[in-house]
C-alpha cells in the first residue's frame, strides 16, 4: 500500500468534482474545490474520520468494499478505478460476472443514431441500454423485467406473440444455433457467477432445443448482415446489422440501419413518430 500516493489521488480525485455533479447544493461561502472531505465519505459510505485519515496518508489499508463506494463517489474511469486498487494494494479482482454497466460514450452513441435502431448487450445477450427506435423496431424493453430482455432467454423460451419468434426477425432460428454457442462461452468465462448459472439451468429445463445445442459444446458464432422484421404494425422491416464490441466490459453494441431509399428505410422512419404505442397489437 502506498499511502502517500494514495492520498494524493484521492485528494486531486475529490477536487475535481463539483457539489452539482453528484447532486448536492453548492451552498454560500464554499472555499474548497470540489467536494468537501465530509461530503465524498456520505457518499462512499465511510466515516468522515476514515476518510481524513486516508487523505493525510495515516489510514489503514481500505478494504473492497471501501474501494467501490470510492471509486462510485469520485465517479472514477474504469482506469483510474483500477489505479486505486493498486495504491491500496488490493489489485481489482476479475469481475465475478458480466458487467452490466455501459459506458457514458457509447449511452451518448446510442441518442446520437436517431435513425438507427441501436442498443447493446451483456456476455450472457441482455439487452441493457436502448435508443428509442430500437424500443420501436422490437419491444418496448423499458416495459419488461431484466429477466425478459434476455435475448437468448426470449429466443429459445417466449414469449412468441402471434407466433413471432424474437420479435418475428428472420434469422430466429440462427439467432438461436448462435446464442447457445455464445453463452457456452460466456458459462466459460464466468464460472462463479449465478445469473449465468441460473440462465442456463432455465434454458437447459425449458427447452429441448437448447438442451441439444447444448450438449454440442459448440462455441462461436456467425452474424447474418442482412434481417428482416415481421413487424406488427408497419410490417416487414429489412435492416442492415453492424456490431461493435467493447472489449473491457465484454459488451456488444448492435446497430440495425435500413438500406437508403428503400421502404424499409420509411418504415423506420414511420416507427420514430410511432415509437413503442400499441405495440401490444398481434401481428
């Protein structure tokens, strides 16, 4: 542990950040920049005592636990998260499982693709950040539980409303073959994490057709280019597909765009003045 480096990155982590951008008042006669020493230990959960005697280079190694409400309260990078571990030394252990948090850059990706159908997904294929036309083109996700965009899930278990199996796309079925092979390595990878676990407990007691793919031990998947979505409302919706991985949260960014001048590409537009009303209509 160094505690004098320690201390100096807390200190210069702290007065970078102002009252308003962790939601506090500013308040009159404020001479410290960036957040008061009481105020950044609210925040971490930790005594304002524990916390002082950290910043003057006197405290006792911090635990974990000490750590994460740091690195939350001082909204560290994932960097500089990282860095801070290493001064306390307690290297960052592995993630236990997949990481659920996207970054800010690619939330602010996805509104800035207004006619893209744009959303990301975890190792284990949930949908965990959307844009609208996304909402649109397939579910309205902020309407279900996180049990239910799990794509591999709603694939291989439903629900198929008027027989539309993921959302009536045309490559389901390979969606299906290539997701079983997708989480038969993510499984790999996060041994110890129960949400994966259970995940493929549910699918494997479920469904027949996993349970086969399953036992393949295949890994590894192909992505089709080209999709077209039943859609219930404006009716076929054919998309060109682009997938950017974020290596460091083993993440995927998905995004569906309609060849120029077609009626796929009105259709598109038609779903952005839509958005996610009546999409409960049966197809």
């Amino acid at each position: 542990m160094d505690r004098d480096e320690l201390a100096a990155f807390l200190r210069t982590r702290r007065e970078r950040i102002t009252p308003a951008d962790v939601g506090l008042p500013a308040g009159p006669r404020r001479r410290t920049p960036g957040l008061r020493r009481e105020e950044t230990a609210q925040l971490a959960h930790i005594s304002t005592e524990y916390y002082t005697r950290l910043e003057q280079a006197r405290g006792p190694r911090p635990s974990r636990e000490v750590l994460a409400g740091l690195s939350r309260a001082l909204r560290l990078s994932d960097t500089e998260r990282d860095h801070l571990h290493h001064l306390a030394g307690a290297p960052p252990a592995p993630p236990p499982g997949p990481s659920r948090e996207v970054r800010p850059g690619v939330l602010h990706l996805l509104h800035r693709l207004p006619q893209a159908a744009v959303f990301v997904t975890s190792a284990t294929q949930e949908v965990i950040a959307w844009n609208d036309l996304a909402a649109a083109l397939m579910e309205d996700f902020s309407a279900v539980s996180r049990r239910d965009r799990n794509l591999v899930r709603r694939v291989f278990l439903g629900p198929h409303p008027g027989g539309r199996r993921l959302f009536g796309v045309s490559d389901a079925d390979d969606f299906a073959r290539g997701a079983a092979r997708q989480l038969r390595a993510t499984a790999a990878r996060y041994p110890d994490d129960p949400e994966t676990a259970e995940l493929v407990a549910d699918l494997l007691a479920g469904s027949e057709e996993f349970a086969r793919l399953w036992e393949s031990h295949d890994v590894g998947a192909r992505h089709a280019l080209r999709k077209t979505f039943q859609h219930p409302l404006v009716g076929p919706v054919t998309v060109d597909c682009d997938a950017l991985d974020v290596t460091d949260r083993d993440q995927r960014v998905v995004i569906y765009t309609a060849p120029p001048g077609s009626p796929s590409e009105e259709a598109l537009r038609l779903l952005s003045v839509i958005g996610t009303q009546r999409m409960d209509v049966p197809g």
